[in-house]
C-alpha cells in the first residue's frame, strides 16, 4: 500500500499531501493511523477520569476498567474485521498488523464494553454509571481516531458531486480493483470522480453526539440513560453513513451489511430499554452515590460509616469536594473505637423543664399553686 497519497477537494479548491508515515525507527514504521487512533483512546480516557466523581466512579478502580476495555477492544475490532475480510492474509503476522488498517468499530465497541463489563465486577465499579462515561468517551475517540481514516484514504463513499467530494489516487486505484465486486452489488462507481469523505461524516457525528451528551449529563434520570442515548445516536449515523460506502465488511456470502446490521439491531434494542428507564424514573432525581477509595475499609467501618450521595444535577467542583472531603473522614475513621449504641448514637435530651418546651408551662403552674397553699 502506498504510504503518500495527493488528496484532492476539487469543490472546495483544496489539496494536500499526506505521508501514511508519522516517524521511522530504524527501518520500523509508525503510522499515523495508530497515532490518531491512540490520541483518541487517551482523550476519550481522560474524559472518563476526569469526571468519575460526577457518576460515582473512583478513578484509580477505574484505570484497570479501562485498560482491559481498550485492550480487549482492539483484539475484537480486529478478530471481527479479519473474520469478514473479503480476502486470505497470507501470514499470521498480517492479522495482527493493524497499521495498515482494518478494524470493525462495532467489534471494539462490543469488546471493551463486554470485558471491561467483567473487569468492573472484578474492581467492584458500578456497571450502569461506568457504561454512561466510558461510552461519552468512546465519541471522542472515534471523533478522532475516524482521522485515521483519511491519512490511509480508507472508508470513503460512492461518488458525489457535493463540493467536499474527495479524490486521490487511493480512491482510484481502490475503486478501480473492486469494480466487479461493486457491480455484484449493483453499486455503480467511477474511480476518477470525487468521492463521499464518509470517514468525516462519522468523526462530526461522534463529535456532535459527544457535545450534545455533555450538554445533557447533568439532567441524566436513571444510571445507564448516557450510555443508550449514545448506542443510538452513534447507530443512526453508522447505518446512514455505512449506507454510503463502498468498503463495508459483509456478512457471510449475502450483501448484508455488519455495521448496518448491528447498527439496527442495537438501536431498537436500546430505544426499548430508554423508555422503560424514563417510566421508570418518572418524578424521581437521580442520586449519585459517592466512590470511596478504600473499599476495604469501608467494609470494616460496617455501619459506623455510610457513603454520601449527590444530586445528578451537581456541578463537577461539588462532586470533586465532596468525594474527597468522605475519602478524608474514612481516612481518619478509628476503627478500633468501640462502635456507638444505638442509644449513644441518639442526641441527649436535656434534663429539667428545659427539656420540653411543650409541658414546662404545666410543670411551673403546679409549682405555683403549691407555693400558694
């Protein structure tokens, strides 16, 4: 595959030449591919982090979620694309090499998502609260990584007349040796014309989605509404815009498409589960409940202490303060203090007729009338 390519906007009067290449070391490639991809994951990362207190998430418990995620992630966009590529690689090694391209987003999402599911019962993280910031963060990713796209001229469309119609030898000499695979399809396709940039249709929908979810956090209902709103918006787009391409992985030997496929299926699937949450949530604040750091010791604090909870609503400094603050006083909490009764733990009642407003009048009377005879 060739590492430079002459991109063209012909509509726009626009062109650039792009180097695959983003440094070599000793004769060992770094793409840019990877480097968008990786720049998506930290920012997507540290979206997550930097918010977890906002959705009762500690951050440290977090870290190991979210490297099994993306690790694991990766491993399944690559098993799902190879396992729907339209060609034999010749070795074990081409499989494995992603700096060329190939992966199915939707293996990723379903990866990270179905491990770091597990690596959250392991780390004790809430499932619902993690799904609803790690899928904020994946919009970011894919925002970004969805570049990654254009320096390999990959994922684009059928041809257009719309002036940010694209055109570069890749899309030619790509469109050229998949002629008769389009045809088969009744897809029509000129390779000397310009072409749908589909790869900057979805990086705008990501990025737009990610805005109006951030936008919305805050006035979330119920655990887990972040995370569906996401799993739809991000399918309506995909099945629009993989509508549009002409590389798309098909199912088997039918003219299905996965990512259109899957796109459908998850969308439906999640609308459902949307409107049980809001009637379910009707009427109702959501609370967030704080994330202590030492689990361990809150466990032994039993019922001496309790974790504190937040409105949904709160802005992010009072999440950050208050978590803190309960991390500080369970720090400081003697758990070798005798645990209080449930007598000493009731506020002392005053002896004498201060004690009750209410009958000190009656008592002072008595006292009078005895005085008087």
């Amino acid at each position: 595959m060739d590492t430079i390519f002459h991109v063209q906007f012909p509509g726009l009067g626009l062109e650039f030449t792009v180097d695959r290449v983003a440094l070599s070391l000793g004769g060992f490639n770094i793409y840019w591919y990877g480097v968008l991809i990786a720049l998506g994951l930290v920012l997507g990362m540290a979206f997550a982090f930097h918010f977890a207190p906002d959705f009762g998430l500690n951050a440290d418990r977090l870290v190991d979620v979210v490297a099994i995620g993306t690790v694991m992630g990766i491993v399944c966009a690559r098993i799902a694309y190879v396992a729907m590529a339209p060609f034999e690689y010749d070795s074990l090694w081409q499989m494995l090499d992603i700096r060329q391209g190939g992966i199915a987003i939707y293996g990723a999402i379903i990866g990270a998502f179905l491990f770091g599911g597990l690596a959250a019962r392991w780390r004790q993280v809430p499932l619902l609260p993690l799904f609803d910031a790690v899928g904020m963060g994946f919009l970011i990713g894919q925002g970004i990584g969805r570049w990654g796209n254009f320096v390999n001229q990959e994922a684009f469309g059928t041809n257009t007349t719309l002036p940010w119609g694209m055109f570069s030898e890749g899309t030619q000499n790509y469109l050229a040796s998949v002629q008769a695979t389009l045809a088969v399809q009744g897809v029509t396709v000129d390779p000397s014309l310009p072409v749908h940039p589909t790869f900057l249709y979805e990086s705008l929908w990501c990025l737009a989605g990610f805005l109006a979810l951030f936008f919305y956090m805050k006035r979330r209902r119920f655990n887990g509404q972040l995370f569906l709103l996401y799993v739809i918006w991000y399918g309506l787009g995909r099945y629009w815009i993989e509508g549009l391409r002409t590389d798309s992985l098909l199912i088997g030997g039918t003219d299905l498409r996965f990512s259109q496929l899957v796109a459908l299926v998850s969308v439906a699937a999640a609308a459902v589960l949307l409107v049980y949450g809001l009637q379910r949530s009707k009427g109702r604040a959501l609370q967030v409940t704080l994330a202590v750091s030492d689990l361990k010791k809150l466990k032994q604090a039993g019922a001496r202490f309790a974790p504190e909870s937040l409105p949904a609503s709160a802005p992010h400094r009072e999440f950050a303060a208050a978590t803190a603050d309960m991390d500080r006083r369970l720090a400081a909490l003697d758990l070798d203090a005798p645990a209080p009764t449930s007598e000493e733990s009731a506020p002392a009642q005053p002896a004498g007729p201060e004690a009750d407003p209410q009958t000190a009048p009656e008592e002072k009377e008595d006292d009078d009338e005895r005085e008087d005879h």
